[in-house]
C-alpha cells in the first residue's frame, strides 16, 4: 500500500525552516501515557480556554476516553472558569459514580503549564492567542490540541510549528473534517485520478455580517481584560468584541479583524486543509494569490472582518484553487474538478457547536458527477490515506504513541497560512507571488509588512 501521506513528510522534514536537529531532540515521554484504567496510566489533561467551543466540542471530544482525564482548567472569565470547573465535575461524577472529582482551576495558563501532573492541554481561547499558548505549551513539555485557526499571522503560524517541531510534543489542530470519511474517500479519489487530472478547486465558505455595537462599557470584574486582549493593541471594552456574559452563544471576537481574519481563516481553515490533503501540497502553499472582498462600511457597527470575498490561488502543480461565499446555487463545502469529472464533499447536517453559524449547506456529504465513481475501492497498489475514526481520539493515540497525528503542526500552519495569503491579497488589489519554500512574497516589501503584526508586551511570541 502506498502511504502517500508518509512520503509528504519526509518531504516537508527534507525542505521546511525548522533547524537541523529538530528532530533528534529526545522525547521525554509522560508516564501517564503507558497503558490505560488505573489513574497514573491515564493522560491528564488541561483545559485552557472554556467557552463555548471548549464546552460543546473540545472538552466532550476527549473526556469520552477512558484513560484520558480533564484534571484542570483554565480562563479569564473567573464566571466562565466556575462553570467549566462544575461542567466537567458533574460530568465525572455521572460517568464514575463518585464524587470525589478534583478539577483544578487557574485565571493563569502559565500556571497551569507549570502543573507537572498535567500531561497535555487543550487550547479553545480566540485565534489571537492560538499560537503563542500552543508555543509556551510545547516548551513546557506539554502535547497540544488547538483549535484552528494555527494562527493570526504567517509569522506566528512558523514560529508555532518550528517550536513544536523542536521539541517532539505532539500536536493535533481541530481541523476535524480530516477525521470524517467523506472528506478521506474525496481525498483519495482526487489523489488517485478518479476525476481525471484535477484542474480546478471551488472554496465556498459562509458569511459574517457587519454590525455589533460600539459604546464603551465597564469591564466586567470577573474578566482580566488587559490579558484577554493579549498580544493586541490596547482598545476599550464592550460586550460584543469579546464574548457574552451570561450563556455561551456565539462570540463578538470572531467578527473583530484585531482577533482574526473572519471566515477565511474561521471556516477556511477546514476547507482549505481538505484542498491541501487532496492535492498532496501539505506542506507548500500556493504561488500566485490574488483577492477581492467587500468589507463593512464605516459606522455600520463594530464587527469589521469581511464579507463577500473571491480568490484565486495558482498551486505549482498547476492547479487553481478558488475562494468565495457560499450560496443557494454554491453550497457550503469543496467542489474538486478534473478533466474526467467533479466530486463535491461537505459536513452534511453535521456542525461542531450549536451555536456554529448558518451556512448554505448540503445534506449529501458526498456527491460526483457520476455516481459510479464513488463506488471506487483502492487498491493494494493505489494511495490510501490516512484514516482517523475521531479527531480528538486521534489526538490522544498519538500522545500515547508518540507518533504524529493526522493533522501535525506543519500541515496546520500551512492551511492557515493560505487562508490569511488571502486575507493579505484581501487588501491589497493586485496579483502577488508567493515563495512557499521561504515563506515571503516575491519583491513585495508592502505585501511582506503584513505577514506579521506589532505584539504588545509582555504578551508578545
């Protein structure tokens, strides 16, 4: 059997910017890892972020495991960190029948990290604090599942994977789509030319409309603000550019360009990391970008990522990846076309919080444009890719294995990485030319300024 997914590694270890001895960094494995049942064979984890995609996703994702444990957790919003303290005891409490459930708490995740029974954390805080957790996490001997987007900036996004790289921990990103079938056998049928040579890729994300409000309001006691804004400029709070404070709907911060980039990273990092599986350009990216996007006009409210979008990426394989919004007539999803056919793959009714936005979607997770290639089986002699029954069980297999999940540090850089080259050509109106080996811009000083942002201390990677 071919193990395609293999061969990409070995070629990404041959040609990415991690340092000569990454590798041969010994691995200090925690002896909660051997085994399973009794409580020193069972991962501990660490829970670092506990609002709504931690609760409805995260936290259920690897507390349905036996021999992993959820012993701490950690937020800014000392209301948000006494409910996920309950949320999880009364969880154990129904599982096991006893009541005897320690869960420790901390307003500082650094503390948290300096816990040596903690063996692995998961990390659901907004984008903006993805990758420098995830750093100081791995530099803390601690393996890592974070929530996509890898990144606010192309910057970060190598400088998490290099760290995670250097140190050996294991590190999933929640891109769970890699741990549905659909999106596999799509994969696998493109990768083994069942649609003929695949010319073309459609994106098709949905949409984030304008609107919050703006007036300046007192912070919350129960909120360390100052710490919550991160590496951030400072600005004045009110509600809808953070989260709310009495449930756990969807969050202001998500429409905020100063906490991401919108849906190009927020649903592109899914979609965009479908397309990179299939085309087998994990670890590269695109060489040619150019973008167009409608943004909110002034005074129409606080939220301000964008929305209506189109893209278009030339990979060096030949291929054009375009973006858009999605649509009655384009549905949410990855429509792959070649010279012999299309294969379109999607969730289905399938959706990762309650709360997920309303999309254009499909209830068919599979479709072709002739039903007969979906009957294709692969061979003895054909690639077949990795397959993962669960994301975050994956996760917690290879943290007992140490070998690497299905979704490592390099391929979620890479996948953020080209959504947020979109989001650069969002703003700036011509075509720009990517080098994917030394991850700059071709002779574009201004296109370059923007692979990274001004970090305030003492928040900064």
């Amino acid at each position: 059997m071919k193990n395609s997914h293999n061969v990409s590694r070995r070629r990404f270890l041959k040609t990415a910017a991690i340092g000569a001895g990454a590798l041969a960094v010994p691995v200090v494995v925690p002896s909660s890892v051997f085994g399973a049942g009794a409580p020193g064979n069972r991962i501990n984890i660490g829970a670092i972020g506990c609002g709504r995609i931690s609760r409805d996703h995260d936290m259920p994702g690897v507390w349905k495991a036996d021999d992993a444990r959820i012993i701490a957790v950690c937020d800014l919003d000392s209301k948000r960190l006494d409910d996920a303290k309950k949320y999880v005891s009364d969880y154990y409490t129904k599982k096991l029948g006893r009541s005897d459930n320690d869960v420790r708490t901390y307003n500082n995740y650094l503390e948290l990290l300096d816990n040596k029974d903690v063996d692995a954390v998961l990390i659901s805080t907004p984008d903006h604090q993805h990758a420098k957790l995830a750093i100081d996490a791995v530099y803390a001997g601690k393996d890592v599942y974070l929530q996509k987007p890898a990144s606010l900036t192309v910057s970060e996004g190598r400088a998490m994977s290099n760290a995670v790289n250097s140190t050996g921990r294991i590190f999933q990103i929640g891109s769970q789509q890699r741990s549905m079938p659909q999106f596999r056998i799509a994969c696998e049928l493109v990768r083994n030319g069942r649609i003929g040579q695949l010319k073309t890729v459609e994106i098709r994300l949905p949409g984030d409309p304008a609107g919050g409000k703006t007036q300046e309001m007192p912070v919350p006691a129960n909120l360390n603000y100052d710490a919550w804004l991160g590496q951030t400029p400072w600005t004045y709070y009110t509600l809808d550019r953070v989260h709310p404070q009495h449930d756990y709907s969807r969050p202001g911060w998500l429409r905020c360009e100063q906490f991401g980039a919108g849906m190009i990273t927020g649903w592109g990092a899914h979609h965009f990391d479908i397309a990179h599986w299939a085309m087998d350009t994990e670890y590269t990216g695109p060489v040619e970008i150019s973008a167009s996007a409608e943004f909110p006009a002034p005074g129409s409210g606080l939220w301000d990522v964008h929305g209506k979008f189109q893209s278009d990426m030339l990979y060096a394989n030949g291929v054009r990846v375009y973006g858009m919004e999605d649509s009655p007539e384009k549905p949410n999803g990855v429509l792959f076309t070649g010279t012999d056919g299309w294969i379109f793959v999607c969730r289905g009714n399938y959706t990762a919080s309650a709360n997920d936005p309303k999309t254009a979607g499909s209830s068919k997770a599979l479709q072709a444009s002739d039903p007969k290639i979906l009957t294709w089986k692969p061979g003895p002699n054909d690639i077949q890719l990795e397959a993962s029954a669960d994301h975050h069980l994956n996760w917690l297999e290879a943290v007992r294995s140490r070998r690497q999940p299905i979704t490592n540090a390099e391929i979620a850089h890479r996948s953020c990485s080209a959504c947020l080259l979109q989001h650069i050509a969002m703003k700036l109106p011509r075509k720009l030319y990517w080098d994917p080996i030394r991850e700059r811009f071709k002779n574009d000083d201004e296109a370059n300024a923007l692979l990274s942002r001004a970090q305030r201390y003492p928040y900064h990677v």
